[in-house]
C-alpha cells in the first residue's frame, strides 16, 4: 500500500520535471527579460565586481593602492577569524535545522482541522514582521541575568537561570534560538504552501486503504512538500551563514569573541577603519556562502527531479 501510494505521489512530481527540462522554450521574448537584467546587474555584479576590485587595494573614499592578496593574507591570520568560522557554521547548522524541523511540524499541524487554524497562523508568522533589532533589543532584556523575565521566571520553579548573553558557553545558542524563534514563522509559511497544494485524493485513497496519520505524513505529505523543504533549507542556510544584525544587538560578538561570527568580524574591521581588509572578509564570506549553498541547491534540486 505504501509503495503504491508513493508511486502515485511521486509522478506529479516527474511529470511536473519533463515538462519544466532545459530543453523547454520560452514563451516571452528575449528583450522582456532586459529590464529585470539591467536591474540585477546593477544591484548586484557591479557591486560584486566592485568588490572583488577593491579587495585587492588599500582604499579610502578618495584613493586606493593596489595591493594584490595582502589583504586575504591578512585576514586569515586574524585571531578572530577561526572562531568566527566555527561559530558562523554552528550558528548556521542550529538555526537551519531548527527551521526545517520546527516549521514543517507547524505547517502539518496549522494545515489539519485545528481549532483556531486561522489565528494560529497569525501567530506564528507574527515574528517575521518585527524588526530583528527590535527583536534583538526585546530579548536581551529578558535574557538579563538578574533582571530579565526569563531567569524570574525560572527562579519560581526553583531553577537557577543561565547567564544567556554573557555565558560564553551559552551566547551563540541563546541568539540562535531567538534567530529561530523570528524566522521559523515564514519557513511555516513556506510548508503550508506547500503542503495545500498537496491533491486530497492522495490522503482520501490511503485513508480508504487504512493509511494510519503516520503514514501518510510519510508517504504522501512528506515527498510532495520536498519542493518547500528545498526552498527552507536553503533560505535557512543562507540567512544563518550571513547573519549579522541579530548578534551584533544581543552580544556584539562577545563575551570576547565568543559569539563572533565572520560578518561581525568584518564590521570590527571596518569600524577600525581597515575598509580593503574588510572588503576581502566580505569576498571570503561571499565565497563560503557560495561554496556551500550552490552544490547543496544543485544536489537537493536533482534528488527531487530523480522522484
């Protein structure tokens, strides 16, 4: 039964595929996509190219000296720079993950005939809208060691609060869980589109067969919401190797440098006024963030077109 039914799940998916190959033409001409080409280039390979120029020059708002990779070599013998490595990818890793976990099982339980689906779903997605300096303000004053809510509240069951933001075995995952607690709303969002566009003849067959909830979850739920998995993780991904302001409002990188991340790395090298030493940083992040998002997009992109 289950097998027939991922089978049955599956071809829409196939068919969807043969449809959208490369071979496919467009319906539009070419001078319509000029626009949108103009746009892009100039909002984003100029400036990239840019960047990739004066990387390699010391540079003022008024001159610049071309230095070749001084500024790389420079750059990777910062202290900092390791530490920011390790705790950009564990920064990553903890949020992403918790997004595609957490916002997969809200979107299965805000997609079933729950009490309230409506509001909850307000809720959830509440976060998103909020500015993450305003979040990041807000939450380090409930995570105040002696003052904030949190460590009050904790302190009424008998339990001694941490200090979330000044522990330097607690900062990074304290702000990753606020990160998760702000962003896992649109990944939510991203599911339940994904989940109702699902046929109801799928859930209606396996229900006729004695399909247990379980079971379709995982053989008809499960492979047809892969297209907004795909999209989460790597919006999840992207976001946690590049983020930068919510760390900045709750820890500044500290205590020390435990919860500094490359971006906050970089801003520490612009303040000091080393603007060619932090334009290389942002071409290193550039480059990292490419180096993991691009095979892992091409490798989640062909699992699907292969079910």
């Amino acid at each position: 039964m289950s097998l027939t039914l991922e089978k049955k799940a599956a071809r829409p998916g196939r068919q969807a595929a043969r449809r959208a190959g490369p071979g496919r033409r467009s319906s539009y001409p070419h001078w319509f996509y000029l626009p949108a080409a103009i746009i892009y280039a100039t909002l984003f390979l100029l400036p990239t190219c840019a960047s990739f120029f004066f990387s390699l020059t010391r540079w003022t708002l008024f001159d610049y000296e071309f230095i070749g990779f001084e500024n790389f070599t420079q750059f990777f013998r910062e202290p900092a720079l390791v530490k920011g490595l390790t705790n950009t990818l564990i920064y990553a890793v903890v949020t992403s993950g918790s997004k595609v976990v957490l916002g997969l099982l809200l979107g299965v339980l805000l997609t079933s005939q729950i009490i309230g689906r409506g509001f909850l779903r307000s809720v959830v997605f509440f976060p998103v809208l909020v500015s993450l300096i305003g979040v990041g303000i807000t939450f380090t004053a409930l995570m105040h060691p002696s003052e904030g809510v949190i460590n009050r509240a904790l302190e009424q069951v008998g339990v001694d609060g941490p200090a979330w933001l000044t522990d330097p075995s607690f900062a990074l995952l304290s702000v990753a869980l606020v990160d998760v607690w702000q962003g896992v709303g649109l990944a939510t969002v991203i599911y339940i589109a994904g989940i109702v566009s699902i046929p109801q003849e799928y859930y209606e067959a396996a229900q006729v067969d004695g399909a247990t909830p379980f079971q379709r979850f995982w053989h008809i739920t499960l492979p047809l919401a892969r297209p907004a998995m795909v999209t989460v993780i790597i919006l999840s991904l992207i976001g946690g190797l590049r983020s930068f302001d919510l760390i900045w409002t709750m820890t500044g990188g500290g205590p020390g440098f435990t919860s500094d991340v490359i971006a906050s790395v970089i801003y520490k090298q612009y303040q000091a006024g080393f603007y060619g030493l932090s334009t290389a940083g942002n071409v290193v992040l550039f480059l990292l963030v490419s180096a993991i998002v691009v095979p892992l997009f091409w490798f989640l992109s062909r699992k699907e077109t292969e079910l």
